[in-house]
C-alpha cells in the first residue's frame, strides 16, 4: 500500500469516528477542531500548514449534507476504502472532463 493510500484509509477511518462520536453528541466537529488547533499551538513541530486540510467548520450545510449522503451510499454498497477512493477519483476525472468541455478545451 502506498502512502497516500494509506494516508487516505487513516483518513476515513478518523473521518467515520468524528461521525460517530457527532451522531452520539459526545463531540462536535467544531470542538475537534478546537481540540487539534490548541494541540498543534502546544506542539508546534506537529504541526502541518492551515491550508494542507480544509476545516471541517468550513462546509456549508449543503456541503455536509452531500457528504454524509456519499459516506452513506458508499457504505450501503459496502465499498472499501480503496474502491470508494477509486471511485471519487473516477468522479473527480468525470468533473474535470466537463469543466474542459465547458471550457471548449479537451486536451
């Protein structure tokens, strides 16, 4: 497995226990963003550049709302996290292709 597909499981993994502990109320993103934010201030050398991950509290409900609506189809089909990642990388070369029809270029 490469890094970045193991950087990608890692990250569903953490993204389906930051679902869970929401839907639990136990934690909101926003508190685990505050969380990470006083960590990375305590810990400077751990941490990574603000732009490098887009923060949860960003995303428009809508946003959200498409999101959880993917996770949920995705685990509905029983998709790996390596076929689910194939599969947004398909859907993202699919976006792409008409953003350059769009644009009349298709090279």
């Amino acid at each position: 497995m490469s890094i970045e597909e193991t950087t990608v499981s890692i990250m569903w993994e953490i993204a389906s226990i930051v679902e869970v502990l929401e839907r639990k109320g136990l934690c909101t993103k926003q508190d685990l963003y505050e969380m990470i934010t006083e960590f990375r201030r305590k810990n400077p050398c751990a941490s990574i550049p603000e732009t490098a991950i887009p923060e949860p509290y960003l995303l428009t409900e809508t946003e959200n709302k498409i999101i959880d609506d993917i996770l949920e189809l995705l685990n509905k089909n029983g998709l790996t996290s390596h076929q689910s990642q194939n599969l947004l990388e398909r859907l993202g070369r699919i976006i792409e292709m008409g953003q350059r029809v769009a644009k009349g270029t298709t090279y």
